[in-house]
C-alpha cells in the first residue's frame, strides 16, 4: 500500500492551470449559445478563474490568449491576478483567426503574411516578460485541404525557421509548449500533427522547446500514455491541454468521457516523476463549455484531474513492479486496476477541509450566489468568445 502521508502531499502540493477562454462564449461552427454573466474582459475571466481557485485550491493559475485576452497593459491585469489570488500562466499565441492566415501562419505561401506571424509571436514573447509568464504555447492551424496544394517539406523548413527566430527571442527561463493536432481545421495535412514532429521540432530548437499534450489532438484509438511516458523519460514532455473527447476535438471536461485513460495518463506521470514541480510539466485545462454553465465545469474538470491523480498516487508501484518483473500478466494488472477502481472522494473531501475548503467544491461554488451576481452584474457590453 502507498504512504498515504507522502499522497496526501503530493495532493496539496499539485497545481492546475485554467483557460481564459473557458470562461468566454464558446460553440461550435453550428452554434455558439451565449450565456448570461459571461465575462467581457479579460480581467472578469480572470476573476471567474479565481473562483475555481477558491473552491478547489489547486487552480491558481490562468492561461490567457493573444488577442482574445490583449489588454493595454498586462502588468496591471497580472496585478489584477494577483489580487485575486491567482497568476497569469501560459500565453497562447493566436496566429489561426486573421483573415491573411487564410493560407497558413507561419508556413504561408506569401512572405509578408509569414513575417506578420512571426512578429505576433515575438510580440506574444513581450506578453510572457509583462505578467512574468514562462511558457509561450505554440499551436499552428497551418496545413492543407488538398493533396498538391501545398509541398509537405518546404512547408516544414519555413515552420522550422519561424520556431528557431521565437526560440532565440526567449528569457532564459522562458520555454516554447508546441502543441499537436492531427487535423481540424486542415483536413489533409497539418504541419505539427503528432508528437513526432513536434518532438522532432523541440530537439532541433534547444532544452526549453518542450511538447504540449492537448488529449483531444490524437487519431482515435491512440495509446496517449505511451506519448506521454516516452517525452517524460525524454525530457520533453512540457504540458497537457486537458479535455475529453468521444470523437474528434470535442474540448469536453477533462475525465468525462474517457476516466480510465485520464487515469491511466497520470499514472505515467506519477510513475514518471512528472508531479515533480521542478520536472516542469504544465498541467492545463483545454477546454469549450458549449452548452454548460462554465465556472462549475471547470470546478468539475480541476477535481477530475484531482481523482485521477489520487488514483495513480495510490498504485502499489513495489507490487507493480514485482508482479512485472515476475511477467505475472494479471497479477500486474489487478495492481493498476486497485488504484483505479478506489473511490479516492473521501480522501478529497478530507483534504479539502484540512485545507479549510468546503469537501464539495461544486456545492460550494454554488451556494456562494457567485453566479447570480454576475448574471445581474454583467449587462451590456460585449460578451468574450472566440470571435470567430
Ligand atoms: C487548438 C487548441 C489550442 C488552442 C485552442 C483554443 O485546437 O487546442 O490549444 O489555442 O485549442
Ligand atoms: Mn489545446
């Protein structure tokens, strides 16, 4: 059995990050359902964010979006953060909504548009030394409809280039999180489609090129946890953009459709030392809530994370690895399953109230009236969204 001391500790001391734009209007391209009390700034998603951190105590830290979350000035909003208890985490660099990316960002045809891309992320680079941020997220919607319509090679060397002129703009504590997707919105090729590449792409770069897992980014049926052992024993594995998924890239809360892969992900994060702050992996939340009230979903997805982990700290790795060098087959298995299959809420709720939370973090939230005020607070201006 685990030292439940050495559990409860790693628990306390784990850390979520949450989107911005979790919190903004989201749909998809048949819908976007607005909701009343969304925020229309970046400074109220960063106060919705600090809810999140109120009830759970382990999400003090926010993602934000340039330009969904550009402001005249980032110091006073990582101020406006602080004050509110959290701090202004990743920064995503947008080169996938402007009119002129119609042909791609970084690896477009035309030079002017390719130089107009970069200086965006360069400029992002300006966001991370404002609010004091390490990690500049690099996602690319750059690839083709259409077999010929553009050469799969040359189009990997202007990616190189551009990642190479942002690498070496970097603060020496700063890193690139380069994320995958194996298509949407390109249909035939998308130059950073897998790990593969990306991790191809971070060892050319340098140490602080790392790779971001988003677990919605896969072909169906792939094993996400093999990934996600090799780049941690690699050294490389630098996030996850959490959420879940039944088909494609459905940004659904994190654990909801698929617990057990959840599950089985962050066993090779603990197995792999990953939990470990100073190992560096970046644990956030990627996510759309379509259809759902937004503060409560992401309450949801922090505390799914939150179980799963519990699992995973809870597998007998002695009798794990005994019972695989023995290549005692189910013996090996029943061991995972245990973990798995222990109700880890008590152990939660327990925590939560050492730590002076309420043990039910929804609940809570709820009867905080939080939600009412804002419905009544927010009227009038405009509502934050993807603006797409
Ligand atoms: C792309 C992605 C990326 C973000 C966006 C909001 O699908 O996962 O991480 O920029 O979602
Ligand atoms: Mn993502």
């Amino acid at each position: 059995m685990q030292d439940l001391t050495a559990v409860r500790a790693a628990l306390r001391a784990q850390r979520i990050e949450t989107p911005s734009w979790a919190y903004g209007n989201s749909g998809t391209r048949f819908k976007v359902f607005a909701q009343e009390g969304v925020p229309r700034d970046p400074f109220e998603k960063i106060a919705d964010a600090a809810q999140v951190h109120t009830y759970t105590g382990i999400a003090p830290i926010v993602s934000l979006h340039i330009p969904w979350d550009r402001v005249e000035d980032y110091t006073e909003l990582a101020q406006f953060a602080r004050e509110h208890g959290v701090r202004i985490g990743a920064i995503n660099a947008n080169v996938f909504q402007d009119d002129d990316y119609r042909l791609g960002s970084v690896t477009n045809p035309d030079p002017g548009v390719r130089r107009k891309a970069i200086d965006h992320l360069l400029a992002c680079v300006d966001v991370l030394d404002a609010t004091g941020s390490r990690d500049l997220k690099l996602w690319f919607s750059d690839g083709t409809n259409y077999p010929g319509q553009g050469d799969i090679a040359d189009r990997q060397g202007l990616l190189a280039e551009a990642l190479a002129e942002v690498y070496a703009r970097l603060g020496a504590e700063q890193r690139i999180l380069l994320e995958y997707k194996l298509f949407e919105p390109a249909f035939y090729m998308t130059d950073v489609p897998d790990w593969g590449t990306a991790y191809a792409h971070c060892l050319k770069l340098g140490s602080r090129a790392v790779v971001c897992v988003d677990t919605g980014h896969h072909a169906p049926g792939t094993n996400i946890e093999f990934i996600v052992a090799f780049l941690l024993r690699a050294g490389r594995l630098g996030a996850f953009d959490f959420n879940s998924r039944f088909y494609a890239d459905d940004d659904l809360m994190v654990g909801a459709a698929d617990p057990f892969q959840l599950f089985r992900i962050m066993h090779e994060v603990v197995r792999g030392g990953g939990l470990a702050p100073a190992v560096g992996v970046n644990f956030m939340l990627d996510q759309c809530h379509n259809i759902e009230p937004k503060i409560p979903a992401q309450i949801r997805s922090v505390t799914n994370v939150q179980e799963a982990t519990a699992k995973a700290l809870l597998v007998d790795a002695q009798a794990l690895a005994d019972a695989q060098r023995a290549g005692d087959v189910l013996a090996a298995n029943a061991v995972l399953m245990d973990a798995y299959n222990t109700d880890v809420r008590p152990l939660l709720r327990e925590l939560r109230v050492e730590q002076g939370l309420a043990p039910d973090p929804v609940a809570a939230y709820h009867a905080s009236g939080y939600a009412e005020r804002i419905r009544a607070e927010r009227v009038g201006g405009t509502q934050a969204g993807w603006g797409a």
